[in-house]
C-alpha cells in the first residue's frame, strides 16, 4: 500500500527523514526552557541543558504512545560544579565502567563584554535525586 505524499515525513538533503521539533507545555518556572545540548538516558529519557539555569540538568519523559512530554524534572547539580558554569550550552555522554557521566560545556562567549563563560563541568548520572558535579579546570591550558 502506497503512502500519500502528505502522510510521508518530509525529506531533507540525501532522502533523510526530516525531524520535525515538538514543543512542551511545561516552563522553568515563568519562562520556557531554553533547551541546548541533549542526550538520551533511556528508553523515551533525555537529559537536556536549559542555558538560563546553569544550576541544574533536566530529565525529560516521554509517553511510550505519542512521543509528548510526561514530566520534566529538574536535577539540580550539587558538588564544586553546582552552578560555576556560565551559560551552559553542549551536553555529551560518556558511559565508563558501567556508569554515566556528562561533559557539560559552556558557551565559551564573553558576556557583558567582560565576563567570559569558559568552562566545563563533569557530572555522574544516577536515577533519582541532585547530580554529583565538578569542575573540569584546565581544558585550555
């Protein structure tokens, strides 16, 4: 059986299926999430950086049926990294040993035209409560 054309996923460059975004109704408090880098966890689970709260890493559920946002959590970063990061942006995961770990990276911009957001952040991943965080130093040296 044929699909019509408007039932087809649009197609990017290559014949790649385009992915198209969702938003969530859930916000940061007042304003919505400002979500940068992302990674998966699990089944339908995403921890995401939302770069107006460099305080903490967000978990993200989704329905098994609809792909629509159940919850999101906040896991705040405890530890010498918890919120010493300027303007987080990348987020990459690194399994080692039967653990996960993420590289929490700023901007690296300068804001206010003095301040500059230079730095990185590791962080072990666990399935519940605040998340261990600390301060990578020396990464430009």
């Amino acid at each position: 059986m044929e699909q019509r054309a408007a039932d087809r996923a649009p197609r990017g460059a290559g014949g790649r299926e385009k992915v198209k975004p969702a938003p969530f109704p859930a916000r940061n408090g007042k304003r919505p999430f400002n979500a940068s880098g992302v990674v998966a966890v699990g089944e339908r689970r995403f921890v995401f950086v939302d770069n107006k709260d460099p305080g903490s890493l967000f978990e993200l559920t989704l329905d098994a049926d609809t792909d629509v946002a159940v919850r999101i959590r906040r896991r705040r970063l405890a530890g010498a990294g918890g919120g010493a990061l300027g303007d987080p942006e990348g987020l990459a995961r690194v399994d080692r040993d039967g653990e996960i770990f993420f590289i929490v990276a700023s901007s690296l911009s300068v804001a206010r035209g003095r301040e500059i957001n230079d730095g990185l952040l590791r962080v072990r991943y666990g399935a519940g409560g605040d998340l261990p965080a600390e301060v990578m130093s020396g990464f430009r040296e």
